[in-house]
C-alpha cells in the first residue's frame, strides 16, 4: 500500500524540486520565483522501499479572502486532508518565518503525522535554520537539500514509521534496519567480507579488480538485529574513471554511501590508507556517516602487532576528520574478526544516534571553559554562554556566544574532541555551529 504523502511550506522552500527527486522525473516547474506552482499536483514516488502518492501544494500564504492567494491556501489545505503524511518545508538558510510559524499552528490542529524538513541545507549554511526550526514544535527537523539529494535517508527514516502497514508489521516499520555500506578501493575485499558475513557465496569474487558493478544491497540478521548490507563498486580516483558504466558504478557507490547509516571502509593491510583510502574517508566524514576501518586479509601479515600499531598512527595524521574511528582486523576468507567488525558497527551506530541531555551538555560546558577559555581576539573576550544538540546522526551541537565569528577553528576543535571524551562519542562525526544569539532559557535573568 502507498503513503500519500503532501509536501507542503510557504512559497520558494523548494516544494517542487523535492517533489521531482522523489517523482524521479522533472515534472513540476521550477524556478527562483516565489509562488511558480498554484494548483496542487499529483505523483508517484519512491524513496527506497517506500511507495508514495507524492502531492505537491501551492505555497502557503496566509489569507482568507476571495485573492488567488487565498484560492491557492485552500488548495493546500485540500491536500492535508487527503494526505496520510504531512512533509513540512522550511528554508534552512532563511530561517523560520511568521509565516513559517502559522502554517506549523495550522498543522499541529490537523491531527496528522508531521515530517518537519529544512531543505536547502547542503553544507553548513542551514545549520541555524535548522535550530530555529525546533521552535516551531514539530519534532526534530531533517537536515536536507532536495537539489542535491543530501538528507534522503533521514527522511526515509522519519517517513517509514508512518507506512500503512497491515498487521503487526507496523511495529516493524519502528525497527528499520542498520543501512551498513561496505565501501572502498577495487579489490580491496569487499565483496569476499559480504560473503563470510552472510555464510554464503552470495557474491561474486575474484583476483581481478572491479567485479562488482551494481550496489547490491542484502537483508541481514546479527545477533537478532536486522542490517541491509550493501556491496559497492570499488572506487578509483576520478582520473582512472574512464568508461561510461564505472563511471555509473561509481555513481552507484555515492549514492549508497548518501543512504547509510555505517560505512566500513574495507583495505587491503598491506596498501591501507594510501590516498584513495583517505579520499573515500573524508566523503564519508563530509556526507555526514558513521565510519569503521576493516583492515581485510590480515592474515599475510607478518608482524601484526607492529604493524597494528603502524596503522593507527597512519589513521591518525592521513584521517585526522575521523579522529575516533575504530579500526578493526579481518581475515573474511576464514571467518575471523567478524565479531570485532560488528562490535565495532554498533558502537558506531550507537555514537551516531546518540543524544546529549542539555543540562550535562552546560555542565560540561562550564567546566571546559573555566580550565581553558576561548583566547581574546583583538583584545576583547568570546563569551560561550549555551551549548544544545540540534540532532543526531550525526549529533550536531549549537554554541550561542558572544562574538561567534571570531571563535577561532582551532578552539571549535578543542570542543569538538573535548565532546567526544566526555560523552564517548569516539565513533561518528560531530558537528558544531557557532552562532551569536542569547540564551532562551536565560530570559528574564538580571
């Protein structure tokens, strides 16, 4: 059964183009000009298992009258009513608006599922919108950019519970899967550690680089808990990229990394962290994922203790971006690491979800300034006065201070580490805004 599914926000928040992503085809109109799209337009639509009758609403405005406006609002509110799920739009880089915030008042009156999204928050530019956003009352925004398909498996995620789903298997849907990517170099041993994992030869292997060309993914079960694996292309660098179907394959690769949840990044012991290695690694840091180094073959080495200790010095200074990432030994072709290997996924699962109460957040925060304060810039102090996580996967942090903009990079990373020691967050990228704002719990404070 298919969710229908209306996407709904004020005009120019990206309603169109969000739809044409999850159509699959550019079907609605789309420009920079506000209010393109009046009637409301109907749609199939895919977001990896999930079905949708996708319907794409004019821009809200709020008006009563007999205007086009106001003719364009009931058809909105048409749309609501039929809908199954609302998927509210706000712009992550403008904020939230007044009109933002009466279109949430008529939504919270609804009684319908609310999905709140900040599109347009590739990069770093929406991360205030997206703590703005909290204000409004809807649960925890989704981070996305519906452009450039950035954010789709969060909200694959906060869709899937609401699935008409018959029987118990509803509850199911509140269960979803681990989404573990298996990525790295060609013939780094990928599709040889799938194989072992599921005790079969489901995939393909060989000594020559590059069998894999499709992203297959596989349902699987690890001690009662269900993960999709899936197998990727190796990915070379761009310049040994040549022929149409590796450059698709590579394409492939991106897109399941885009959707996991945990990466582990398979090497060849003899060859790991070389810069291929490294390149792969930071996309994963970049798109924001959970990551695991699975050192394969291990069984040719000699000296494995040194060269252990080798390696993760290499991690170090070659990865520095993925400070904490565990690295685990494999000898797949024997059965042997693969424990270690999911010892090591959950964890990181568990670090990349996690959430931090706000009170110990200050707490911390106050004992870390007292021991070491932000250095003066120009002579004047940087205040740190409220630290809150705006999400998880990955947990991201916003620091409301004095003069944000001089908060120098170097003092943003002795936070960010410090944040990882004292909450064990060792195994996921962390994200920090600083931002310049007071305190909302402070108001009303001589």
């Amino acid at each position: 059964m298919t969710i229908k599914l209306a996407i709904v926000g004020r005009p120019n928040v990206g309603k169109s183009t969000l739809f044409n992503r999850l159509h699959g085809k550019k079907v609605a109109i789309v420009d920079d000009t506000p209010g393109v799209t009046r009637d409301r337009r109907q749609g199939a639509g895919r977001l990896g298992d999930l079905d949708f009758t996708l319907i794409d609403t004019a821009g809200f405005e709020d008006v009563t009258d007999s205007s086009l406006e106001s003719r364009m609002r009931e058809q909105t509110e048409v749309a609501i009513n039929e809908a199954d799920v609302i998927l509210f739009l706000i712009d992550a880089r403008v904020g939230v608006t007044p009109l933002d915030e009466a279109f949430a008042a008529l939504l919270r009156r609804a009684d319908k599922p609310v999905v709140l999204a900040a599109n347009k928050a590739e990069g770093r530019a929406g991360d205030i919108g997206i703590s703005e956003a909290y204000a409004l009352g809807l649960g925890e925004p989704i981070a996305l950019s519906a452009e450039h398909g950035e954010g789709m498996s969060e909200l694959y995620a906060a869709i899937a519970p609401h699935a008409p789903v018959p029987g118990e298997a509803s509850a199911e849907a509140l269960d979803r899967p681990i989404q573990l990517a298996i990525v790295g170099r060609p013939n780094a041993g990928k599709s040889t550690l799938i194989n072992a994992m599921i005790g079969e030869d489901r995939l393909l292997v060989g000594p020559e680089a590059g069998i894999t060309r499709d992203s297959i993914a596989i349902d699987w079960n690890w001690n009662g808990k269900p993960y999709k694996l899936v197998d990727t292309a190796g990915m070379r660098k761009k310049a040994k990229v040549q022929e149409k179907l590796e450059r698709m394959s590579v394409g492939d690769s991106l897109h399941a990394i885009r959707f996991a949840d945990v990466c582990v990044l398979v090497m060849d012991s003899e060859e790991a962290f070389e810069k291929q290695d490294i390149v792969i690694a930071d996309l994963v840091e970049r798109e924001g994922r959970a990551l695991v180094f699975a050192l394969a073959k291990w069984d040719k080495i000699a000296d494995a203790r040194a060269h252990f200790e080798e390696m993760t010095l290499v991690a170090r200074e070659r990865v520095p971006q993925a400070r904490g990432a565990p690295i685990v030994t494999l000898a797949a072709q024997a059965g042997v690491g693969l424990d270690r290997l999911m010892k090591a996924v959950d964890q990181a699962h568990t670090d990349w979800t996690a959430r931090v109460k706000t009170k110990d957040l200050n707490e911390w925060l106050y004992e870390t300034i007292q021991r070491h304060p932000p250095p003066a810039v120009r002579g004047k102090r940087i205040k740190p006065r409220y630290l809150t996580q705006i999400k998880s996967r990955p947990p991201t942090f916003v620091l409301i201070c004095s003069r944000a903009e001089d908060m120098p990079e170097s003092y943003k990373r002795y936070l960010v580490n410090g944040l990882r020691d004292a909450f064990n967050l060792h195994a996921t990228p962390i994200r920090l805004v600083v931002k310049a704002g007071k305190n909302p719990y402070a108001e009303g404070e001589g």
